[in-house]
C-alpha cells in the first residue's frame, strides 16, 4: 500500500489556503503589533530580529507559521486519509446509501448524513449529488434533500475534531502506521490507514494549538480578534477561507484550535461556523461547470439552503450561544487551566450540529416549494428532449475518487449501452423478417457508437482501478466491464452478422420454409427477451432473475440444436441447399 500524491489542484489550493490562513491569523496581528510599537504608550516591543516581547515571552513569528503551516498541512493529509480508509471501508454500505437517495425526501436526508459521516466531506457529497442530478438519476426535490442531509453529516466531523486528543495522538500515528504496513488483510490495513490519519489529524491540530498559544498574551492580536465580534466580518472571513480551501472542516478545525487556546469567544466562533457553510458551497458551484441546467439548479439550492439557514439564526447567535452552554457539560476549573477554553471548543461543535439540524427541520417541508421556485429561476432549454444517442451520458469524472458512486454511474452507462444494442437488435429482427436491407445503414452507425461507448466505459474502468476500493468494489468493477465487453459482441454480431447475411440470401434467390423461418424468428425473439430480461437484472440488481436466465441457456442451446436438426433434414443435395443451410446457423 502506497501513499497517493494529492492531484495538482488539491496541491494548488491547499497552498493558497495555507497562505490565506497566514494572512488571517499572524498578518493583522503583526500589522497591529508594529502600528502600537509607533504609537505612545505600546505594551509590546519588537526587536530587529522579528521577535515581540509577550510579557517576559519571546514570539518568534517565523517560528509560529512554520508550525501553522505544517500543523494544517497534516491536518488536511491526515483528512484525506481517514475520508480515503472510510470510503474503502463503506464499500457495499455506501453503495446501498447511494442508492436510496432517491426514494422520499426523508430518507434522502437521512442517506446524505449517512454517505458525508463515511466520506468525511460534506463537499465530495455535494459534487456526487450534482453528478447523478446532471445524469439524469435524480430529481431536484431528492438532491434538495440529500444536500440538506450532508449538512448535517458533516457535524460528526465537528464532533470528532473537538475531543482534541492531542495527547495521544503519536500513538494512534504508530498502530495506524503499523497495521498499514504490516498486516496483509486489506480490511484491516485500511482500519490502520483511518487510525493514521485521525492520527495525523490531531497532531495537526496539536501543532497548530502550539503555534498559537503564544497569542493569547500578544496584546495586538487579542486587539485584532477582539474586532471580530462583529459576526458579518467572521462570517465573510470564514467564506472566504472555506471556499479557496474547499473544506468547511478545515475551517472548523482552525476554529475549534483557537476556540481551545481561548483565542475566540463562543459568539465569534459560531459566526465562523456560519461562514463556513456558506464558503462550502462554492465547491457545488464550481462542480456544474460543464453540466446541464439540473445541475446549476442543485448547486443553487445548496447556496440558497445554506445562506437563508444563516439569515435564520444570525440574529439568534446570542439564543444559539445560551443553549450550547446549558446543554454541554462543563469541566469546571478554573479558565487559565485551559478547561474553560476545552469547553468553548466543545460548545462551538455542538453549536454546529444544532444549526444544522434544526435548519433541516425547518425546511425539509418546503423542499417542494424550493424546487419550484428555482425552477423558475433557472428555466428549462427550449430543447430538452432525451434521445437515444449513443454518446456517453452517466460517466463523471468527478465520481472517480468515490468508487461506489463511480461504479453507480458506471451501471447506468453499461445500461444505456445495452438499450442500444437493444434496440439495434429490434431492427435487425425486422430486416430478417420482411428482408428488408433499409435498416442496416442505421444499424452499422448504432454499432459505430456502441463501440465508442465500450472504450469510454473501459477508460472509465481503467481510472477507476487506480482508486483505493474495497474487493467488493473491484469485483463489481469488472463484472460491468465483462457487460460492456460482451454487449458490443452483441452489437457486432448484429452489425456485421446480420448485413452479411441478408446480402448472401439476396444473391441465392432463394427463401427458408415457412416452418423454418417461423422457428428461427422465434429463436430470435427469444434471444432478445433474453437480453432485456438480462439489462432489467443488472438494473435492478436481481441475482434470481440472473440465475434463472443463466438457467435457461441450455434449454435454449437444445431448442438452437433440434431446430438445426430439422432444417439438416430438409437440405436437399444441390450446392444451392447447402450454401442456405450454411448461411442459417453460421
């Protein structure tokens, strides 16, 4: 097992938002720093060396963003990790989570909690949703429903980032790193990838606490974020870093690091959270570029979702303050032993989980509405119709990452490309029945896109296998190649097969018996329900239909072989009779 490098875009934002927190964090506070240095009066001297005097402490501000940076940056890593170990380790579960996102609004909800606690990302959640929405294998309503859930999915991440087990964070890093490398069993293994990167997690967070804890006596930065009371600017600040970083839970870290060094107050804080969940939404946005008016239309309920939950609860920030602090359990002791500041911490993820919640309970009935109304925003094209066209429709490459939901919209395509042949076997079945050659035009230009959507799906599939997934997810991935592979057999034997042998019958002059031809069309149409009934079991996953149809094709390869007999008993002994006789089971 190897660790992946990041795609040059997560590289590209991950350093803009380590910068961006630099910015946000130390700048303001060294500005202020060296504006009070000019000014009468300064309580804290700078020396040449870019050190500041802390009330007997030194802050060695280089120092500090070294920290900084490297604390986010395993932050991030260690993020990564347990979301890659927990999607592995989903597997099948997420499939079946995936699959009921479109049954009622309710349980929509209930399955975006559930695939954003396993994905650990509420964005990943949203980009798959914008995906299924532009494929076509999910409504409006249902997306509404599912994003509302991921919000609150993502409120686990909240939760686990506020235990703040530094502590033992290097002996996580150690089993995790351990079982990684050292135990066979790939269930096990990605156990230890998950361990490893909570691991990396809280060091990250551990590290990024060190770095600010001399903060809490450098009286320009205590001045800086006393201006942050005003929750319009946290929450613009918050915005902004969530949406270049593209993790509200990265913003949520940060927050509940400075929370827990009593760098914010519990009102500061929830504006944050605030901010971070309109800045989460850029990444719906930025996931409809190239896609259809379904998937403009999701991202915009994710905006409107999250920024009218925001508008709710602004004004009750102080209410929302008050019920965190009766309903979270307190450490007691004293503020200057750092519990005080653990309970801040603890009360801004619950804060977190409340809004979330309850705006999910306030709006899931106006999920009907919502649709509605951005339907009309965002109105239909003049040409919306859906054809049969044999382009690829279902494949996203913004599934990749995420296997089973790669692997859903994967099915979806090996079923449009069955239809296909489907329908290509329909017309050849009517050229050999009233030996009508019109159709083979057509025919050969359906196989032309059969077989581009073959090597789509097998690109699709040879991406798809360089991504962690669970053995189920791999075995599963090659039974829809073996599908795709045999369904353009089909299609060339109707293709070719079929011109073939409508030409050589036009040259002999000659017609099979009615007998004959009754008996090979109803072969024919047997085969073809046979394939239909085969595309309605991989639809519908029905192993029992599968295994009947399985069952059936010796019955069918003997009705094939007495049907061969008879017409062998009819051949007579001019060359014309065997060249037919030939040309009917070839």
């Amino acid at each position: 097992m190897r660790f992946k490098p990041a795609t040059s875009s997560a590289r590209h934002l991950t350093c803009a938002a380590l910068f961006l927190l630099c910015a946000f964090i130390l700048v303001p506070s060294f500005v202020a720093g060296a504006w009070a240095q000019m000014g009468p009066g300064a309580g804290v001297a700078e020396n040449a060396g870019g050190t500041a005097n802390t009330g007997g402490e030194t802050l060695r501000k280089g120092w500090m963003v070294v920290q900084l940076l490297g604390g986010l940056a395993l932050f991030l890593y260690g993020m990564d990790h347990l979301a890659g170990a927990l999607r592995v380790l989903a597997g099948s579960k997420l499939r079946l989570f995936l699959g009921k996102m479109t049954r009622n609004r309710f349980v929509a909800v209930v399955s975006g909690a559930v695939i954003t606690a396993l994905l650990q990302s509420s964005s990943v959640t949203t980009v798959l949703v914008v995906g299924f929405v532009s494929a076509g294998l999910m409504t409006l309503q249902q997306s509404i429903a599912v994003i509302m859930g991921a919000n609150v999915g993502s409120t686990l991440t909240a939760q686990i980032i506020a235990f703040q087990i530094n502590e033992i964070a290097p002996v996580l890093i150690a089993v995790g790193f351990a079982a990684m490398f050292f135990i066979r069993i790939e269930r096990w293994a990605q156990l230890g990838r998950a361990i490893l990167g909570l691991g990396l997690l809280f060091f990250g967070m551990g590290m990024m606490g060190e770095a600010m804890e001399p903060l809490r006596h450098y009286q320009p930065f205590i001045t800086v974020m006393a201006q942050m009371t005003n929750p319009v600017l946290g929450i613009a600040i918050a915005a902004l870093f969530t949406a270049l970083v593209q993790s509200s839970a990265a913003t949520t870290g940060i927050v509940i690091v400075l929370a827990g060094q009593g760098l914010l107050s519990l009102d500061t804080g929830i504006a944050l959270i605030f901010g971070a969940n309109i800045g989460t939404c850029v990444t719906a946005l930025l996931g409809t570029i190239g896609k259809n008016r379904e998937a403009l239309r999701t991202a915009i309920a994710h905006v409107a979702f999250n920024v009218v939950g925001v508008l709710i609860w602004l004004p009750l920030t102080p209410l929302l303050a008050d019920i965190v602090r009766d309903i979270t359990p307190s450490h007691g002791g004293a503020i200057a032993s750092g519990a005080g500041h653990e309970d801040i911490a603890r009360q801004i993820a619950n804060a977190h989980s409340i809004f979330n919640i309850l705006n999910v309970v306030l709006m899931i009935g106006a999920v009907p509405m919502m649709a509605r109304l951005i339907k009309q925003i965002v109105p239909d094209n003049a040409a919306s119709g859906r054809s049969l066209d044999a382009k690829p429709k279902y494949l996203n490459n913004d599934m990749i990452h995420t296997p089973a939901a790669a692997l859903a919209v994967m099915k979806q395509e090996v079923l449009h490309m069955g239809d296909i042949v489907r329908d290509m076997a329909q017309q050849g079945r009517h050229c050999l029945l009233h030996r009508d050659p019109r159709h083979l035009q057509g025919i050969a230009e359906q196989d032309d896109g059969v077989d581009a959507l073959q090597e789509a799906i097998v690109a699709y599939a040879v991406r798809l296998r360089h991504e962690d997934a669970a053995p189920a997810d791999r075995a599963r991935l090659e039974e829809l190649v073996a599908v795709a592979n045999n369904l353009e057999a089909i299609g060339d034997i109707v293709s070719e097969e079929l011109a073939d042998l409508l030409t050589r019958l036009s040259r002999l002059g000659r017609e099979p018996d009615g007998e004959t031809a009754d008996g090979l069309i109803t072969l024919f149409r047997d085969a073809e329900t046979a394939l239909q009934s085969a595309l309605h079991a991989l639809a519908d996953e029905d192993g029992p239909r599968a295994e009947a149809l399985i069952a059936s094709k010796a019955a069918f390869s003997a009705r094939l072989d007495h049907m061969q007999l008879l017409i062998a008993q009819k051949v007579g002994n001019s060359e014309e009779d065997v060249k037919l006789y030939r040309l009917k089971f070839r």
